[in-house]
C-alpha cells in the first residue's frame, strides 16, 4: 500500500440519494405534501434579502419532516465502521441522521439544518437543534440557517480534498453529481485506495477507478460494510 494513504482511514462520501431512501425530503425541490415551496422561495442571497421571513418559515417545516425520519439500516451500517476504522463522513445532506445513527466525525458541506448562523459573522453557529428559528424584523439581528446558499461556496472543500486523498478507504454512497465540484472531490482519492460507488440511479462518466454498484441501498451498503470489517 502507497505511503502517503492511512491504512486505516475511511472515508464515506453520502449524497441525497441516501437520506432520501429514508423519507426525508429533497430540500432542493419541494416538501413531502407536494407544495413546491422551495421552489417558490429557493434559498439563496436574494430570496434571502426580499423574504426571510419564507425562507425561515419553508425550512422550519422542513425541520419538522426531517425530525419525523429515523436512520435506516444504511446509516447504523455506516455508523458501525468506527470500530474497526477512524471514519470520516463527508455528507452533501443538511439533516443529521449520520449523527442520529451514531456517526462521530460528520463534516457537511451544504450546511446542518439543526444550525443557525449569526448575521455578523458567519463562522458562528448556534447549535438550535430541532426548535423553530425565529423571524426578527431587524436584519441586523436575524439567525439565518446554516444552509449553504445557492451561488455559496461549500464548506469543508480542502479538508475534504485532503481526507479522500489520504483515505484507503472511499465509500460514496447516493451522491449527486449535479454540480462538478463532488465530481472533482472524489477524483481525489488515491489510486491505491478501495473505491466504490453506490447508487439507485445511476453514475458520472467523469469518474473513473470506482466499483460501481446499483442496487437498493438496503442490501448494497450493509454487504459492502460487512465485507471491509471482517
């Protein structure tokens, strides 16, 4: 094995797919009960600055059908990795269920919706959990989300880099490839590293090396687990 990866470091790359395959809404599109209202008020700078007060009310619901989705199988099998792995999970989702199933070290890149982020400066969260996030008609002193904004950068991009290059272990699972930058993520894992690519729907072209596997993740993933622990 090349030198320059940790024999025992694992990294787990988890996309919408995943979370979606427990119920939990895409908060991209719409809400379970079908009004597109993320749609109509999509999370960005500037729905942001013509109403706030939507935005916040959209992602309170949202917190409410996250709250009503326990982890499946998939999660507790990822969660298990950490006795026999120093894992790090890399999640595109903004929900906890990595932590819910027990996952320690969970770094997420479009934000965690149970965060609220101080107006003056954005590198202070306040952990509020599942409690409603209030509007205040002074926006100078409104909480807004922790959620990465369209048009935003994505948190932990270089520590990602860096942690999927040392990995010798990478395990992307229901991932988007919308956006090239989780393409480009990815690429960063070592040839000399076990790569695998789970999905329900399909594959980039753009990332070669990976074993691939489509199936549901109910079978793909605790099997893939239970042979990396043996």
């Amino acid at each position: 094995m090349n030198e320059l990866i940790n024999p025992n470091k694992v990294v787990v790359f988890t996309g919408p797919e995943l979370t979606q395959d427990c119920g939990t809404p895409n908060h991209r599109t719409h809400t379970p009960n079908g009004k597109h209202r993320l749609a109509n008020y999509p999370y960005s700078p500037y729905a942001w600055q013509q109403s706030p007060a939507q935005v916040i009310a959209t992602y309170n619901e949202l917190k409410q059908y996250i709250l009503a989705v326990e982890p499946n199988e998939s999660y507790l099998a990822i969660a298990q990795l950490e006795h026999q792995y120093d894992v790090t999970v890399i999640t595109q989702n903004i929900d906890d269920l990595h932590e819910r199933s027990g996952s320690t070290d969970v770094r997420h890149l479009h934000g965690d919706i149970t965060q609220a982020m101080s107006p003056t400066d954005q590198k202070l969260l306040i952990d509020i959990g599942y409690n409603y996030l209030s509007f205040n008609s002074n926006s100078t002193e409104q909480l807004r989300p922790n959620i990465v904004s369209y048009g935003e950068r994505t948190y932990w991009q270089a520590e990602a880099r860096s942690l999927i290059s040392s990995a010798s272990i990478v395990l992307a699972i229901g991932v988007s490839f919308d956006l090239l930058p989780t393409i480009h993520l990815l690429r960063n894992a070592s040839i000399y590293s076990e790569r695998y690519l789970l999905s329900t729907k399909g594959y980039s072209r753009l990332l070669q090396g990976y074993q691939k596997i489509r199936e549901p993740f109910s079978e793909s993933v605790p099997r893939i687990i239970v042979g990396l622990t043996r």
